[in-house]
C-alpha cells in the first residue's frame, strides 16, 4: 500500500508499514467491543506531539518548544501496552522495545525477540497514516517568548485538571446515532457496526456537507435566500470533500 493512498485508507485495507509491522483499521463493532475509551485513548496518545502534553511535559522539567516529535514518542511509547494498541498494531508490543543507536547514530527502538526496528521514518509513516484514519489534524503550537511560554503552559494546566477526573462520553454514540436516524445514510442499527472507522467518519462529514450544499441551493433559488454567486463553487458540488469546501 502506498503512503496515506486515500482509496486504500477509506477502503479499509491494512497498511503494510514494512515487513515487520502493519497498521490495520478496525470497524465500529470492533472498537464498541474492545472499549471506545481504551481504543481513541491509545489513538490519541500515539498521535501526539509534544504541544498536546506541554503541561505534563513541563511537569517532567522538558520544554516542548524543544522537544521533537520523535522524540517524545521515544518518551512515551513504553505506555503503549499491547492490549491497548492490538486493535491498532495487532501483535507488536511496544512494552517489549529498547532504545539503541543504530549505525547512523539515530536512536531508535528494537525488539531483539522478533528483530523489529521502528526509527524515525517509521515513526512518522505510521502516525501520519493513523492521523488520516480517524481525520485528526496535526497540532503545533510554539512560544515565541517566556510570556507567551507561560502563557500557554497556565492553560494547559488548567485544561488537564480540568479534564482529568470528567467523567468519560462517547464521541461516536451521538455520530451512530443520529446518522442512523438520518436520511441518505445507508446503514441501520444493525449493519453499521461493519463499518471501518474511516468510511464511518468520512461518511458524517459528506452526509452534512449534501445536506449543506442542498440547503444553500434551495435558500439561493427561493429568491430570499443567500446569493449563489456569492458562494465558493466547491461549497455547492455534492462531489467536492468538506475539506475542499
């Protein structure tokens, strides 16, 4: 499989990292099985960068600001067990990596059980390829001074703590739900749960981009509406990506 092919990606296939490694893609009944929280909060931890956790960072004496992508996976991965990345990473256990330096000085991770190395580029592939999965957007943030540093680190404290002891929702009851409940969405109760995570929530963002391009068209030629010629193009084509919109 090519690198972020969106085909392959909405059609679901497994995505052959290298010999060694593969990413799969679960469906929804898989992840209510498995446990939503337990499955979004790998997701999320994986797919972090070093500007999410600037708070806990800072707890540690690490300045995100100076702290690569990398490695501040090569700081969190011992907290990626493997019964919360299975869905995900199927047998690999990211419990079992040590880190060494590879000839070209790099420091990466191996597994000498099963001979596996995940180094940079891996790492890379692989959380850029589970951001476009589940449609998160890469987030990076820096300060350019001590003011705005400190600035920034008070509202991600009060953001975690805040956050920490709330009680837990489902993100995707409230999507199943209502798509279920909607018309032009194809599924039911009982068939969506086959559905792989992506084409799920590729399905909730064009599902409400035609709805939206349906309405604009109707409040345009009322004659007491919006002025279509004042409209992006994109945003009254059925068959553009919200993201183009």
């Amino acid at each position: 499989m090519n690198k972020n092919d969106e085909l392959q990606i909405y059609g679901g296939s497994d995505f052959i990292v290298n010999d060694k490694i593969k990413i799969m893609q679960p469906t929804l009944g898989e992840i209510r099985d498995f446990g939503e929280q337990r499955y979004f909060s790998f997701v999320n931890s994986f797919t972090a960068t070093p500007t999410d956790m600037k708070y806990q960072l800072s707890k540690m004496g690490l300045d995100w600001n100076t702290v690569s992508d990398y490695e501040f996976f090569l700081i969190m991965y011992k907290l990626f067990d493997q019964k919360s990345s299975a869905l995900i990473f199927g047998d690999l256990d990211f419990t079992k990596f040590v880190t060494v330096t590879a000839d070209n000085d790099e420091i990466v991770l191996y597994d000498s059980e099963f001979g596996i190395v995940i180094d940079r580029s891996i790492y890379e592939i692989s959380t850029n390829y589970i951001r476009k999965v589940h449609n998160l957007s890469y987030h990076v943030e820096r300060a350019m001074n001590e003011t705005t540093k400190n600035v920034l680190l008070e509202e991600a404290e009060e953001n975690f703590n805040m956050s920490k002891d709330k009680e837990y929702k489902s993100n995707l009851l409230p999507l199943i739900s209502t798509m279920t409940n909607m018309e032009g969405f194809k599924y039911n109760w009982s068939t969506v749960w086959d559905m792989k995570i992506n084409a799920f929530m590729d399905s909730v963002q064009q599902l409400l981009h035609i709805k939206n391009v349906d309405l604009l068209l109707q409040s345009g030629y009322s004659g007491f509406g919006v002025d279509l010629k004042k409209i992006n193009n994109k945003q009254l084509d059925y068959f553009s990506r919200p993201s183009e919109s």
